[in-house]
C-alpha cells in the first residue's frame, strides 16, 4: 500500500523537518520527505493546512485488561487512544492478574495484535503482586516484550528494594518508572493539602508525600549511576528537586500529565469526584511550575495517565471515590491549548515531548517520521475549535473534569504503521 500526504506541515524533532512537505508511505513504513512527490499509484490523503506530526507515543496509561473490562478494556482503551492522536502506548501493570510475569505480558500482545487499533506495548510490575516485598523477574519481563517496569499506583516503600530494582533493570536496560509517595504521609487524603481542603471539610495530601520519594529516587540514582524516570510530577517543589539533579548530571528523566498543567484544585470544587487523582490537583502555583518545566525542558514527556473508572465507582462520595480520569481524547487538545497557542512551547518541543522522548523513553523505534521508520502519523488541525464532551469519548469510561470545556486541536487523521484508523476525524 502506497500512501501519500499532501502538503502537510511536517514536524519531526529527530530529524528537524518543520516546513510544508509531502509524505510517502509503502509497506508500513516512511519512504520519503520532499516538497513534491508523484502521486502515481498511491492513496491520497490531503494535508495542507495541517499539521502533519510522528504518532503520539504515550508512556503512561491504564487500559484495564486484563480484570477490569467493566472499565476499559483493550478494544475500547486503542480505540480512544487512536482518537486521540496515539499511535503507540505504553500500559500500567496493575491489572487483574497483575502485569508480573510472561504469561500476562503475553496475552497483551496477543490481544492487541487481534483488536488493538494502536501499538501497545505493556509495562511490566516491578515487585511480585505489585505488593513491594519481592522483586518481579524482570529479564523475564523485558524477554516477553515489556518495555519498562513499574508499580505504578503503588509506590515501592522499601529503599533498598528499590535499589536492587534499578540494579537488576540496568543489567537488561529496561527504564525504571517511579510512582512517587510516601503513603504514611497520605495517611487517609483524598486531595491536595490547603485552603481548599479545609473549606471543604476533607483530609487533605501534602505536597511532601511526593516530594520526599522524589528525593530519594533521585539520591538512589545519583547514588548507583542508574537511570530513573518519575512518574506524573505534580508539585513545584518536586520541579525544582529534578531540575537540580540534572544539573548535577543525574541520570533522572520526568513526565507530567496534562490535568497537572490545567487544572488546579479547585476543579474538586462541588466535590467533583471526576477531579480526584492520584497525584492530586495542585496549587496554582503548582500548575505555574510545572509549565515552566515544561518550557525548561526540566519536564521530557508529557504522559496522559489515561485512568478510566465505571460511573459506579465515581458517582459516590469524594471519600470513597477511585482515582483518576480518561485522558486519551483531551491530552494533545489541552497541551496545544494550554501551551502552543499561548507560545510557552513550540510545535516542535510539543512533538518532542510526545512522541520522541516518551519513544526513547520506552526503547522503541517510534516517535520520528525519519524515512524508514514505522508509518506512524498524527494529522493535526491546531485551528480547529471544539467542546469536550465526555459521552461522545471512545473510551467504555467517560470521568473526564474537562466536559464543556472549550479547547483547540483536532486529531483530524491517525495513521498506524500505514493504516489509516482515524480519518477526517471518524474512526475506520
């Protein structure tokens, strides 16, 4: 199959193509940038006026599958994702049963390969159980196709665990993805620590709970010489501690998600339980900080942390509620809003932190549109204005705080190892 791009506007941060150009696919893969390409033969996709980008590459998120496929599952998580501009995406261990050994990372594979719409590459648990008392096999892990390891949800509490995870890890040169909290310090919080907890009458999260396990993963890394990488950075604080490692050379890398640099803590305002997550919303001087690292280049990829829930499981008391919100659909919308149309970040660093770092990230070869690279393409209209609306998600799950929001930035077209899965916007 020959597919040609038209006159889209190329943004590549591995190679440094930005201008208008057209693109051609064979096979699945990019065979040639140039400003005029023969359209003989070929299937035509007109782009101009458009942004025409590598797949958006996603290292963090939660697809349910399996265990939980009252939430999301494998068909429905692709689905949303490819809607939303992913072509490749990482997912997080804490399944039923618990993404800890080949069996499980197998069936992923072989699931996504029969109904997945987008890559998935599954992330594998650090300990057994996701339980932090014993160490996963992780070369079985990384032989059997995982691409990280993580107990995501679950912080490993115990250093010299953690310790011994980075060792083993390096020797198969496998990332190591923290989730950053001290759950003694989280006690029995439900949100940030502040004025607006208090007003609202519930135990609050101190910004200490993540910043301190920032701090020691970026000791534990100074320490061994050994890469970490922390996941969904919330707080100033943690900004600043990273920043400093990695003037000090640290072998340290980060992500936020974008609820982190739009929203603040007073979307839990009326007890919006679609705003309860783990981390929590911050402080706006919070948000302004992780903004500021995301311009400084303190922050490298910006992750969705897509977490669906059922309704059931949202629709109660704040207390009570799970953690987390979809976030397939609104991420490349909310970053272009919050930070492209505002000029904080270029198109270029947005590609950069969506698709090439959190490629390199995981050690696979996407994230580029460099010739001979996988056909993985985002078709962006970043003029295109729309009203979120949560029931019309891909997603089974739709707790999403950002419903009537008014954002910019149309995935008008996903292509995925040259198949086109989304086009004009509808789902093939």
């Amino acid at each position: 199959m020959r597919l040609l791009i038209r006159k889209g506007h190329i943004i590549d941060a591995k190679t440094g193509i930005d201008g208008v150009y057209d693109l051609l696919a064979e096979d699945g893969r990019i065979v040639s940038i140039s400003e005029r390409i023969d359209s003989a033969n070929c299937e035509i996709i007109d782009a101009e006026g458009k942004f025409v980008l590598p797949g958006l590459v996603d290292a963090h998120c939660h697809l349910r599958d399996p265990g939980f496929e009252y939430k999301e599952d494998i068909e429905s998580g692709t689905r949303s994702a490819a809607k939303g501009g992913f072509t490749s995406i990482a997912c997080m261990p804490n399944t039923n049963p618990v993404i800890d050994n080949e069996s499980v990372v197998k069936y992923i594979l072989n699931k996504a390969k029969k109904e997945g719409y987008v890559n998935v590459y599954p992330i594998g648990a650090i300990t057994k159980g996701q339980n932090g008392e014993e160490l996963a096999e992780i070369g079985e892990l990384k032989f059997a196709g995982a691409v990280a390891i993580s107990d995501d949800g679950m912080p490993v509490k115990n250093s010299s665990l953690m310790k011994k995870a980075m060792q083993y890890a390096s020797m198969f040169d496998i990332a190591v993805i923290s989730h950053c909290e001290d759950i003694d310090l989280v006690e029995e919080g439900v949100m940030n620590e502040g004025y607006t907890s208090t007003i609202m009458g519930l135990k609050g999260i101190p910004a200490a709970a993540e910043e301190t396990m920032v701090a020691r993963e970026l000791i534990l890394s100074e320490y061994l010489d050994i890469p970490i990488h922390i996941a969904h950075v919330s707080t100033a604080l943690s900004v600043e501690l990273i920043r400093n490692a990695k003037k000090r050379g640290v072998k340290v890398t980060c992500e936020t998600c974008p609820h982190y640099f739009s929203l603040t803590e007073e979307a839990c305002a009326g007890y919006d339980t679609n705003a309860k997550v783990n981390p929590p919303l911050r402080t706006a001087r919070d948000v302004d900080a992780i903004i500021e690292g995301i311009a400084d280049d303190t922050i490298d990829i910006i992750a969705t942390d897509h977490a669906p829930h059922h309704i059931d499981e949202k629709r109660v008391e704040f207390n009570l509620a799970a953690n987390g919100m979809v976030g397939f659909e609104t991420a490349l919308p909310l970053a272009v809003t919050k930070l492209v149309k505002p000029g904080i970040i270029t198109m270029m660093k947005l590609v950069e932190k969506m698709s090439l770092n959190p490629a390199k990230l995981l050690g696979i070869s996407k994230g580029t549109l460099e010739p001979g690279s996988s056909a993985d393409i985002t078709i962006l209209d970043i003029d295109a204005g729309f009203t979120v609306v949560p029931e019309r998600f891909e997603s089974k799950s739709k707790n999403s705080p950002f419903g009537g929001m008014d954002l910019y930035g149309v995935v008008w077209g996903t292509i995925v190892n040259g198949k086109p899965v989304v086009s004009e916007t509808i789902i093939l």
